[in-house]
C-alpha cells in the first residue's frame, strides 16, 4: 500500500495561556537537581573517573552537563540502560542515527555477513558503488561522494561549491548548526549582544575558529537574503542551510520561503546546500528537501542513513560534482565508503520503508497533538511543533521563525522540562534545544509514556 506523507509540518500554538512564576520553576528546578544526584551516584562516580584522561570526561562536548552527564552501558529497541541500572526510554536516538532502533537486527546482521570479508579494503569495491546508487536514486541527486561525519559532508560541500563557483565566501543561517568545520561554526548560538542587527547579523566566532569570509542571515527572511546577494554575490560561492532548522528545537520555513530562497540563488549565480544531516530519512522517505519540493543543487547527509555506522555523504548535481572528476576539487579519506558503513546503508535502505516511517510519523502526530493538547488544558506558555518523525515542545506561546525569536523563549522552563523527564527515565538531548525522535522501533506504549510524563510535569507546574 501507497503511504502518502503530507507537503510539510505540524505547529500548534496555545490560544492563550498563563505565566509561570520565575520562584516555581526555580522551586522545581532546585528539588529535581537534588534528585538526579540522588539516583545516577554512579555516573557521577564514572564522570569523575572519565574526566581523568578526556576534557569534561566526555568524547564531544555536547555530551556533558553540569553536575555531570548519565552514563550508558547498552541499548536495545527504543531503550538505553545507564550504569546506575535505570532502564531510559531513548528520545534523543543519535540525533536520527539511531533511526531503525538500537541493535537493529537488520543491521547487525548485515554488519555481520561484512566482518567475514573484510573491514576496510581503501579500494573501489561493489559494496561502495551498491551503496551510492541506493542514496542516488532516494534523495534524488546525480551523484555522491562518502565521507565519515556531518561536519565532513558540509565541508567537502562548502569546497565543491567553491572549486565549481570559483568563489570562496559562505552564506548560513543564524542559528544553524552544521559541524564544525570553521567557516559554518559562525554564529550557531551568539549572544544577542554580539549578534547585532537581526536584519543583517553579526559573524560571530570564537577565538579558536577561522572562518574566512562568513555572512549570516535571519532564516525566514528574504529580504535579507537578498540584500546581501545584492551587495556580495560576486564573492559568494554557496548558501548553506537546514532546510528545517533543527539546532534550536524545529524551526519551520514559512511558506515560499525555501521557494524564494532557491529563485535568489539562480538569479545572483549562488550554490544551495542543503544540510540534511539532521533531517534525512527522519523528515519522510527521500528527505525534507524532496518533501518540501526544493532542489538543492548540493546536499549533505548523515545519522539517520547508515543504521548508526559513521557514515555520511555529499552529493548533488553532476555538473558541481564533476570538480572532483576534473582535478579542480581534491576529495580523499581512508575510511571513506568502509565496508561496515555500506553494510549499515543497504540495511536501511531496505528498513526505511515508506510504510514504517509512515507509522512513526503517525506516532509522533499523535504526542504532538495530546501534547498539544496538554498545553492548551493547563494554559502553559509553551507550543509543539513537529517535522516528519521529530517533535518538540517550545517554551514560547508565539510561534519561533528564526534564532532571535527563539532566543526570547524561556530556557528555564526548558531545563525544568528536561530535567524532570530524564529523572522519570526519558532522556532528551542535553542541549534545551533539541527534539524527541520516534524511531522505528518505538511503539504506542512509548508515547504514552512521554505524553504521562508531560501531563505530570504540567500538573506539578499549577499546583499549589
């Protein structure tokens, strides 16, 4: 049977609501800390340990928290269990890489058949070239190349477009967060204070990047876009973009928005990438770009295609990808194309159905709608939004359309929020900015757990 997804999105906003005052948040944030040092001892104890031989007792920074971070022994299906022995309901899922579940038997047993041949040959091999003309035909592009992470998708990107352009500057989203190569790690989450402008935003890095010529714009404004095509498009190599902003919580475009974006890119001569490292497979079948109905003329791609392997990818149109036919664009990587990683790709490719991720999506319709609904019973300030198999809760009763509106929501409440579901055994990204993730191996017993969650914290925020 023929699944057919919606054009886009899911928003729903409070009519009205009732603040919640500063003192009980702060009353509820103080008791639930004391919890969670109450039970994870023995993360604190792992943390501590850890700390000894990695900065902050972590492997990438976002990992950590203050007092310090839960740590995972094993996973399976929808579920992690930490060294404290507390069975967690994964919501965070690898930011989509987790997609099939955790311990996918598909996967493993795909991985599995790829052991007995080989782990990396750093040669041209079947499996490599099987595994691109799945990718290829799904997301719709000419061609692709494999590299090993998100950050290397949007780099090797980046100098396609400039070998192709012959044009160095990059245009990005305020905002946006695409890895952290240094010309994309510009103005992700800036202080309103350095930012500037909201119409023509400051470039704001730290002291350890070197960005080069970087210019941020407002996402959901085409003026400013335009305005800075006007003055700089004789420099600009490429735009790149989530297509639905994904770093501070779900940030939808508005109608035309993408539409416009694409026509300013053809009229002043500048590349569009799109970044679906984050959306991918978790925004329908072929991707969000496919959904929305906007062709990039680059894409970026990684987590949610490779069964929770690392890998990822670039690719699109096959005149910008001919510069690493003709020698203009040098593009090498030992692992890039492991075996075990194209093992991952082709179990995907068959776990990924349109009918599965139909029924996640119809999951995550669900929780967003009595969550929705929640809010709207409790006159609490805050708005769902949605985008294929991803959710969130924005602590905002007007809708968030670009970083400084987003900057406005209230982060305390955020923290509350995730703070009380990982101390009921549902954990999030740490970041206050993430989304929830229905995966493929989630079920209707999950999302009621994550809806009682949310109704037992919007009980104790009205109580007396």
């Amino acid at each position: 049977m023929t699944r057919i997804f919606e054009t886009i999105k899911f928003r729903s906003v409070t009519e009205s609501s009732l603040e919640i005052s500063k003192e009980k948040i702060e009353k509820l944030l103080e008791s639930e800390w004391q919890l969670y040092r109450s039970i994870s001892p023995k993360s604190h104890l792992e943390n501590e340990r850890a700390s000894a031989t990695m900065p902050l007792g972590v492997t990438s920074t976002f990992q950590h928290w203050d007092p310090y971070p839960l740590s995972i022994t094993s996973a399976q299906g929808p579920w992690m269990f930490d060294v404290d022995g507390r069975r967690m309901l994964d919501l965070s899922m690898g930011f989509g890489a987790m997609l099939a579940g955790h311990l996918n038997p598909e996967v493993i047993k795909e991985v599995q058949e790829v052991l007995l041949k080989g782990t990396i040959f750093t040669s041209p091999a079947p499996d490599t070239r099987d595994a691109a003309e799945i990718l290829v035909r799904r997301f719709g592009v000419d061609q692709i190349r494999f590299a090993n992470s998100g950050t290397e998708a949007t780099m090797y990107a980046i100098r396609a477009a400039r070998a192709f352009s012959g044009k160095h500057a990059v245009v990005k989203i305020e905002g946006g967060y695409h890895g952290a190569y240094d010309p994309l790690s510009v103005s992700v989450k800036p202080k309103i204070s350095d930012a500037g402008d909201a119409f023509a935003p400051n470039a704001v890095h730290d002291s350890a990047i070197v960005p080069g010529v970087v210019y941020p714009v407002p996402f959901n404004n085409l003026e400013a876009l335009a305005d800075i095509f006007r003055n700089h498009a004789r420099e600009i190599a490429g735009i790149v973009m989530e297509p639905v902003l994904e770093n501070i919580g779900i940030v939808l475009p508005d109608d035309g928005y993408l539409e416009g974006v694409r026509n300013l890119c053809d009229e002043f001569g500048v590349l569009l990438i799109f970044d679906e490292v984050k959306t991918g497979l978790t925004a329908g079948p072929q991707g969000a770009a496919q959904r929305l109905q906007v062709q990039p003329d680059l894409i970026c791609l990684a987590k949610s295609i490779g069964g929770g392997l690392p890998v990822a990818a670039f690719g699109g149109k096959k005149e910008v990808m001919a510069t690493i036919s003709d020698g203009r664009f040098m593009h090498m990587g030992t692992f890039n194309g492991n075996p075990l990683c194209m093992a991952g790709v082709r179990a995907m490719d068959r776990i990924a159905t349109d009918e599965a991720l139909y029924d996640a999506e119809s999951l995550n319709r669900q929780a967003l709608t009595r969550i929705s609904d929640v809010i709207s019973e409790y006159k609490l300030p805050a708005h769902t939004v949605g985008f294929g198999i991803k959710g969130c809760v924005t602590w905002s009763q007007n809708p968030v359309r670009n970083y400084r509106e987003y900057k406005a929501s209230n982060f305390r409440m955020a923290e509350l929020s995730w703070l009380w579901s990982i101390n009921r055994g549902i954990i999030t990204p740490p970041g206050l900015d993430e989304q929830w993730l229905i995966s493929l191996a989630h079920s209707q017993n999950e999302i009621d757990l994550l809806v009682t969650n949310f109704t037992e914290l919007a009980c104790a925020l009205r109580s007396k």
